[in-house]
C-alpha cells in the first residue's frame, strides 16, 4: 500500500510550489531522504521541477538506462520523465494553505523546504508542523 505525500518549496513571494509522490511519503523514509539528500534550494528546486513522483531517492538524475518500468537503484522515478505523463505541479498561496489542502487530500505526509532553507512537514489530521 502507498503512503502517499506531497513535497514543496517556500518560493521567495510566500508561495508554495509542490509534486506529489506516490510512495514510502512517511518520515522514516521520504522525510529521511529529503533531510539527507536534498539540502540545498538548488536541488531541491531539481526535484520539484520534475513534477509528480512515483518514488523519492537520494539522486535526481540517472547515470544509465531508466525508466518507470525499468527504475535504475537510488535514482528518483518521476511521472513526466520516466513515464510520458504531464508534468503535474501544484502551487498554493502560503504555506497556512499548502498544509490545510494535505489534510484535506489524500495525501498523508506534507514536506515544506522553507525560505529559511529547513525542513518541516505535516501530517494529514493533525495541527501543526515540525521539523525534519
């Protein structure tokens, strides 16, 4: 079964812009890798110039063969890229908006990289955030 998330950016206008990710969205898996691999706005702007995902990995990009069918180990698995789909992207007003709409969708996980370049994330019926 997936544990589905969502994963965003804090633009510099307070907006957030953010991808959705099919698998493994707990924080004992997805919030790890983002904490460990995805540090950086610059990459973690990467990530979510991919669009949707079907599963997180600690590198973004392939070094080989890779696709949806044919994954490549520890290489992201993005819907647009590795499938053909439409590049799905979503943004929201602030970050008070981008959580409200986590608890209200099928999501359970939300992770936000904030301006302040940390990470926090939400979880689906409960108030609030906390740090990765």
């Amino acid at each position: 079964m997936a544990t589905r998330s969502r994963i965003g950016i804090e633009n510099q206008d307070g907006t957030v812009t953010s991808i959705y990710c099919h698998w493994d969205g707990a924080p004992d898996t997805n919030g790890v890798i983002l904490k460990e691999h995805y540090s950086d706005r610059e990459r973690v702007e990467k990530l979510i110039a991919l669009g949707s995902l079907s599963s997180l990995a600690p590198e973004i990009d392939p070094t080989g063969e890779h696709s949806f069918e044919k994954p490549q180990s520890g290489i992201t698995v993005a819907y647009h890229r590795d499938r053909g789909e439409d590049l799905m992207q979503s943004i929201k007003p602030s970050t008070k908006r981008y959580f409200e709409d986590v608890g209200n969708g099928w999501e359970a996980y939300g992770y936000l990289f904030t301006k302040q370049g940390e990470w926090i994330y939400g979880e689906a019926g409960r108030k609030g955030q906390v740090a990765l």
